[in-house]
C-alpha cells in the first residue's frame, strides 16, 4: 500500500513538473514573441520622422503606443502603421497631441470654416455637419447620406493643428430609394422657389436636407425668418413625407 501511494506521489510530481515546464516554455515563447513584434513596430516608427517622439511596447501581442505627435492625424497614422504589423492583436493607443496650442474658440472657428469651403457641391446639400470645441477635443455631429462626406470632415479635422482628440458623432443615412426620391424633390422644391434659390448659388451655404426613413429635417442658416418658414412650407408639400422638422437658423438671432 505504501509502495502504491510513493508511485502516486512521484507520478504527481512528475505531472506537477511537466505542467510547470509547459507554462514556463509557453511564457517564454509568448515573450519571445512579443519581443519580435516589438522590434518590428519600434522599426516601422523610426522610419518615419514625424514619429521620433512615440514609443513601443508589447503585452500579449497588443501593441501600446505612448510619447507624443504634433498633429492628432500623425496619432491616428501611428496606430495604422502598428495595426499593419503582422501578428499584431490589437493596439492602445496613448499617444498624446502637444501640437501648437490654440484657444477653443479659433480652432471651432477655423474647422468650421475649412469645412464649409471644402464640402461644397450637389452631395453636400445633403451633409449637416456641426462641431463644438472643448479644451482642444472636437465634437462633431451630423448626418451624411454617403460616408464620404464624414471622412472628408474627420479627416479635415484631424489634420488641423490644435486638434488634440476627436468625437465622432455623425450618422451615416441608411440606403434607400424611397429617401433619394425625397431629397431630390424637396432640393427641387426649394432652390426653384424663386425667393429661396439665392441659397444655391453660394456653395458653402446650402440649405441642408436630410431625410432618414421618410423624415425630413432642414438644417443651415438662412437670412430671415421669412426665408426659414417658406423653407417649411415647400418641404412640407412634399409627397410621401413623413414628418418635417425645421432647424433652420436665422442668421443672427
């Protein structure tokens, strides 16, 4: 009896042994494999001058990313470029922004102003897009009825010096037949009015249609509240809308 207990106490520890080798050689390869992937994102980072002050490290196959960059999309550009590495899992990215500081209210008014020069023409009479600037971290909300128009204005805003974070509040219009043959017939019914088509012809402010779902909303700025309720009324003479709502602004008020 005692014989059969000392040879289930040593094939315990023989187990006990194995299981301990096993994990000490697997912990030994994870890092050994997180070393190689931190070579290699720490290779691609130096290759570009505009990442000197970022840092690499590796846990578990996630890549951390820390230091600083002088602009928000060199920070979004650095998590792209360790994203590509192979065997990479996933990447933190606690890089920080220490760009050139600039007070709240220019940098609202300057990436509002970028924007509306720069998303002009027939697709944005369907975009709205509206920002708000809090200690350098800009809010964005909006709706577009393609996606480009969103990642045109992320990506103005991105590369605006001051910018230090980005939220990104915009929809994306779901696609529809039935919502295209709105838009058409309430921009028609808007821009033909003959008091209301001035606003076509100043391509950074038209007045914004958007419709999701059968509803239609206004958004913009518009001289008087003359101009904002007849905008009302030709939207409401649509047929097969369900609802309009108006969030014209008149300027000024």
């Amino acid at each position: 009896m005692t014989g059969k207990r000392s040879i289930m106490k040593l094939a315990g520890s023989l187990l006990a042994v194995g299981l301990l080798s096993a994990t000490l050689m697997a912990e030994t390869a994870a890092s050994r494999y997180d070393n190689q992937l931190q070579t290699a994102v720490t290779q691609k980072l130096a290759s570009k001058t505009q990442f000197n002050d970022v840092k690499a490290s590796v846990e578990d196959g996630i890549v951390t990313l820390t230091g600083t960059v002088d602009l928000y999309q060199r920070k979004l550009d650095a998590a792209k470029l360790a994203r590509k590495i192979s065997n990479a899992q996933g990447v933190r990215n606690l890089i920080a922004v220490a760009g050139p500081i600039v007070s709240d209210a220019q940098l609202e008014q300057k990436l509002a102003t970028k924007m509306r020069y720069v998303r002009n023409g027939y697709d944005s009479t369907f975009d709205f897009f509206a920002l708000n600037v809090k200690d350098g971290v800009v809010t964005v909300e909006g709706h577009d009825r393609t996606g480009v128009g969103r990642d045109e204005a992320l990506a103005d805003i991105a590369g605006m010096p001051g910018v230090k974070d980005v939220v990104d509040n915009i929809s994306v219009e779901p696609v529809s037949q039935f919502d295209d043959g709105l838009r058409l017939r309430t921009m028609r019914a808007i821009y033909r009015d003959s008091v209301l088509s001035r606003y076509a012809i100043d391509p950074a402010r038209p007045i914004r249609i958007i419709v999701a779902n059968g509803h239609i909303t206004l958004y913009g700025s518009v001289d008087n509240k003359m101009d904002k309720d007849l905008a009302g009324i030709r939207a409401n003479q649509i047929f097969g809308a369900f609802s309009v709502e108006n969030k014209l602004q008149v300027v000024g008020s």
